[in-house]
C-alpha cells in the first residue's frame, strides 16, 4: 500500500498506519484532542501530540488537522480517498475531504509522560449513587491513581474518580459538579471509605462542548466582541464557541489562531456565519457597523503587559528582560495606554447595545459571566455545556514559558497616567448605568 509505505516511512517506527476511514463532522469519532496546523503539520507532529494526551489512534485530515480517540472509526474508505498531501511534509499523506488517515500511537517513550499529565482536582463528597453518576467503573484491590486514570483515558473520560477500591470515570455534572471541595483528614487517604472521593484530571479532553460548526443560517444581529489588545479575546472566543457551539469571527486573519482550531479566522468577517466577530477597532463608523457588541475590559496594567509580550513573544510566550528595558517599552506606555482609555470611551459612546464585561470577573465567576453572554448571543446552553467549558476552560491559551521575576515595569511617572486614564474610563462607565471597574485596577 503507497500509502502505508509514505505514512510509516516519515515516521520510525512510531507508529503503525491502519487506513482511510470516513469522516462525519457532525458526530466525529476521533474527537479527542484536536488541532491544526496550515503550514508545519505532519504525521509524527499529529501522532505526538496525541500520544502525550493518552490517545491510541490519531487521524490526520485535509492536509492539516489533527484528531485523537480511543475507538477507530467505524466507516473504512477506499485507500486512494485519502489523497490530501501533508501541509509540512512532501510525499506523505494526512487524509483528505472527510476522510481521516488513521494511525495507532505506539510510541512508548510518550508511555513514560502520560502520567504527567494527570492533575488532582480535589476531594469532594461522593454523590448519593456512584453508579448512577459515572458512566464506567473499575474495583481493584490494590488501586493506583495511574491504574484508575489509565482505565478511564482508555475509555474517554475526562475525569478518575477514587474512593477505596473503586475507581469511576465520567464528566463534571449537574450532579457532580466540582465546585465544593472538601479537605481535612478524610481526603488525605487514597483508600479512604468514608463518603469522600479523589478526584483526577486525565489526560483525555472533555469532548461534550468540543464540537463546533457555523451558523445554518446567517445571523440577523451581528455582534461585536470588541477589546483592546491584550485583554483575553482569544480565551473568550474560546469559551463562547465552547457553550454555544458555534464559531466566532475576525476582524483580521491570524493563521496562528487558526491552528488552534479558531476556523471562523478564515471567513470574511462580514459573513454573518460566525457568532461574533473579534475586533480591536474603535472610532464612529468602525463600531457603528455592528448592531452590538459585548465589550471585554481588563486592567490596563495586565492588558499592557500582556500586549507588549503578544509583540515580543507571540500568543503565548513571554517578552525578555533586554525587551523591557529598551527605550520600546515607555514609547509602548505612551502609545498604547491612552489607546486602551479611548477603546472603551469610543464603545461606550458609539456602540448601539452594549455588554460589558471584566476579564476578571470572566475569571473569577466564569459560569455567571458566561450565561451573560450566551444570553445576548441570544442562545441556550444546557447547565453540562457549561460545567464542560468550566472544565476545559484554558484550552490552550495559557502563556507558558518562565513568567517575570517579580518585576515592576512601571515607574512612577506611568503609573500617574494610567491611573488618570483609569479614572476616566470609571466615570465613564458609570454615567451610562454599567458597574465601574473592579477596585484592583486603582490606584497601584
């Protein structure tokens, strides 16, 4: 088989191709972990990532995206269907229209990291019927957290439940919903009876609210999601197209957004597919093309840091000391801090229906905040859809890297600036009935 021979011989002996398997957007079977990559992608790249995230098979698709599952597709394809030439590797095949290159991850060395990635999530009180709470369960005499995390990766669960010898797999639910931790003597022991149990994140992605589409048909009011750089537009796109299932759109292409799944980057902002539109545009008629827009507001201090290392560093890495104290940075404060404040002063004035809402307060109670939004999206979200966008809430939109020692960037002569702005964007606020901003923006 060509394609076999092309798919293993890019790869070592990584991992083992299975075949060209149709694919169904609307109820996918690899829809574990999923990404894409317009330009670098290749079936090791895809084949890793899944590996790391305890996946046994990973699909390639159009070239450029990545899926992860644990059960293979049911609908086997004629081999020559997957014909789509992988965007970072000559000569190799990554699927084609709806159809998925199947491979199965035997890469042990990613054997020895998965573990890794399994986060405690706390002790809680175990609901009243564990079997009817959690979908699959296992009971073993001398049970492991890796033991019960491994069986529950292997059947697609997001979460490992212990208590004793018992080990539960399912999703945070109405019924379970993680939000009321206990701690003290009872949660300490991993082979505890009382009516308390561990729980742990694997690896495996919680895939209730991963599957999004455009609009069916083009939307009547078109929204703006509208913020100054740096003030976590991306993590709320994510969390909207999460609860609504729904893409949202770009006033401006970024291919590397695109690559974290962001598919409504492609489409013209203007084709009312998208559920709102990002934009970082202010003045009259650039606001005035939307009907409304929700309107996110961040500390000007985080949003100024936070830009300054999008600019420096990319999406999600961090500026250097050298990048901090050019003579680039206090031109940056000048420039970009009354642009934060005329931002805001522009959309409160211009915007015809407005939402405001504070990064963090989005942070601090995400699921209040977040029904908010969904509601002026006009849309319905199921109280599951949200506890699964709670528990995915970071996608993969955390800067990582080492952050800034504790570092003050601003002196004084720039903090009295921004502390003015900061003022008057309150005053603002206030004068057309919104909640000033949260008391730890002044004064620093």
């Amino acid at each position: 088989d060509a394609a076999q021979g092309r798919g293993c011989r890019c790869l070592g002996s990584a991992g083992t191709y299975i075949g060209c398997f149709s694919d169904d957007s609307r109820e996918r079977t690899l829809k574990g972990a999923v990404f894409y990559d317009l330009r670098k992608m290749t079936v090791s790249h895809c084949q890793e990532a899944c590996a790391e995230r305890a996946y046994t098979y990973a699909g390639l698709e159009y070239g450029a995206e990545c899926y992860c599952g644990n059960k293979l597709p049911t609908t086997a394809s004629k081999p020559e269907e997957c014909n789509s030439e992988c965007k970072g590797e000559k000569g190799s095949v990554c699927g084609g229209v709806n159809r998925l290159s199947v491979y199965r991850v035997e890469d042990l060395r990613a054997g020895a990291k998965r573990w890794r990635n399994v986060i405690y999530r706390g002790c809680f009180r175990a609901p009243e019927n564990l079997t009817d709470t959690f979908p699959a369960s296992l009971i073993q005499p001398n049970l492991t957290v890796e033991m019960c995390s491994e069986f529950c990766s292997k059947k697609e669960f997001p979460l490992a439940v212990i208590r004793g010898t018992e080990c539960y797999c399912g999703y945070p639910t109405r019924h379970f919903t993680l939000h009321d931790g206990a701690e003290g003597p009872r949660c300490h022991r991993l082979h505890n009876t009382s009516g308390h149990c561990l729980v742990y994140q694997t690896p495996v992605q919680d895939t209730r609210c991963t599957d999004r589409k455009f609009l069916t048909t083009k939307s009547k009011v078109f929204v703006a999601l509208s913020s100054f750089p740096g003030a976590g537009n991306t993590w709320a796109r994510h969390l909207i197209e999460h609860a609504t299932g729904y893409y949202t759109g770009s006033y401006y292409f970024d291919g590397t957004l695109y690559n974290k799944g962001f598919k409504g980057e492609k489409d013209h902002w203007r084709s009312r597919r998208t559920i709102c539109v990002k934009t970082h545009e202010s003045g009259k008629t650039e606001i005035e093309m939307f009907d409304a827009a929700i309107l996110l507001i961040r500390n000007p201090y985080k949003s100024l840091m936070a830009e300054f290392n999008r600019k420096y560093a990319g999406h999600l890495g961090y500026a250097t000391d050298r990048n901090w104290k050019s003579k680039e940075w206090p031109d940056f404060v000048n420039s970009y801090a009354s642009w934060w404040a005329s931002h805001i002063l522009d959309w409160l004035k211009y915007g015809k229906r407005l939402l405001v809402i504070h990064y963090e307060d989005l942070k601090q109670s995400l699921i209040p905040k977040l029904k908010e939004m969904v509601e002026f999206l006009n849309m319905t979200v199921t109280e599951d859809r949200l506890l699964c966008v709670e528990n995915n809430r970071d996608g993969n939109f955390k800067r990582s890297g080492a952050k800034q020692k504790d570092f003050e960037p601003f002196t004084q002569e720039m903090k009295d600036l921004i502390n003015r702005y900061i003022l008057t964007v309150d005053e603002a606020l206030r004068k057309r009935n919104f909640t000033g901003l949260p008391r730890e923006y002044v004064p620093r």
